[in-house]
C-alpha cells in the first residue's frame, strides 16, 4: 500500500480545520441553556422555538436547520400527550425529566420523532419539532434521507427532521445543553405576524384537545407540513 501523499493528507486536515472552526463558531453563538427549558408555560416555550436553530453533531457530522414549525403538549392535562393523566412507561418516563432534554420516540414502528422535554422534572411537557429550513449540512442531509435533490421535502414533517438530522431513539435523553444535540438563538426572528397557531397534526383520539391551538408555524414556508384537518 502506497503512503498517502503529503498534498491528500494537506486537503484533508484543511477540511478537518474548517470543520472544528464551523462547530467553534456554531458552540459560541447563543446556545439555549435548561433555564429557556424548564419554565412553566409550554405554548409561549414552543411559540419562541420557531426561528431558533436545531444543530447535530453526531458522528463527526454537522447538521442544522431553522424550525419553522412545532407542537406544545402540555403533559398531565393534555389528552394528546403521552404523559396525559400520569402514564407512565419505560417509554414516557424521559418527559419527567426536567426540562431541556430529548425526548425521541419511535411512531408506527418507522418514524423516530424529535421532541424536547420542558418543564421542572415531574412535570411532563413537550414539544415535537415537525419541520425544519436546512441551513448547514445539506450533502449530508441528502446522503441520510437517499433524497437527490435538496426540496422542500428534506425536512418537512417531523420524520423527515430526525433522518435529515441524524437523530433516532438512541438519543433519547441527549442534555440539549451539550455537543451532540442543542437549539442555538443566533439573533434571527420572524415577523411576529408570520407566526401562526392551529390545531396539532394526527391527534384525532385527543377528543376536544385535539381542537387546541398547539401547533406553531411559519405562515407561508415551504417546509411546513400538511395542514391539519
């Protein structure tokens, strides 16, 4: 086997060198802290997610998009909730963590589904992540998903997010305040008018509760998914 040349070798670090200055940059801006997590009102939690940037970085891989779109569950109370009433699985049990950490399930078996813990701990509150706007990563995103071309399906819906991101149930309980996986302010912010409410997304079993208005979107971005019926 030849030694690999000195130019391959030279490429390579320079790539690895611009990787870490890109994760350095992306560590120093404003990354969300448990005290954003762990107040009590989940609606105005999710409401201040929109716009705010979901960043990976698993396996040497940096991945991140804008969420532009979300869904509170208000735990106990909230019939469309995994925690309603007080269940309580080897499933459920990561929503009574305090706030500020992942809360990935697997739904009908195929789709793993990224949710954020918020709340002080045995209070089980969340909010799924539905869809992103890619912003960092999207070759990468693109070899994740089999997907050719970067369109608005790369990361719409919630299943679409967490194979883009590289994201599974063996993140469940991941800290959002470490390297692996965190939600980054970095200043941007939508027009408030832009921000609209409905109902959830595929939660007709919730009876009344599925009528709540706990569903955040961006009005008109492509990457939002389907509306609810």
């Amino acid at each position: 086997m030849k030694p690999e040349s000195s130019s391959r070798c030279g490429i390579r670090s320079i790539k690895n060198r611009r990787l870490m200055i890109t994760i350095i940059c992306w560590q120093m801006k404003k990354k969300l802290g448990n005290d954003f997590y762990r107040r009590d009102d989940v609606l105005l939690i999710a409401r201040e997610l929109i716009g705010k940037i979901l960043v990976s970085h698993l396996d040497g891989i940096l991945t991140s998009g804008r969420i532009v779109e979300c869904e509170a569950y208000a735990g106990l109370k909230d019939k469309a909730a995994h925690s309603f009433g007080g269940r309580r699985t080897s499933r459920t049990e990561t929503m009574y963590s305090p706030g500020g950490v992942a809360y990935v399930y697997l739904c009908y078996g195929i789709h793993h589904l990224f949710n954020i813990v918020t709340n002080v701990k045995d209070v089980p509150q969340g909010i799924l992540i539905r869809s992103l706007e890619p912003v960092k990563g999207i070759t990468d995103m693109l070899l994740r998903t089999g997907k050719e071309k970067a369109d608005n399906s790369l990361t719409r819906g919630p299943g679409n997010v967490t194979r883009a991101m590289g994201i599974s149930t063996s993140h469940n309980s991941t800290p959002l305040t470490g390297t692996r996986i965190y939600v980054v302010d970095d200043g941007f912010r939508y027009p408030p008018a832009s921000i609209q409410s409905s109902p959830r997304i595929g939660v007709d079993y919730a009876g009344a509760d599925a009528l709540l208005p706990y569903r955040f979107f961006v009005k008109g971005n492509g990457f939002v998914s389907g509306r609810p019926k």
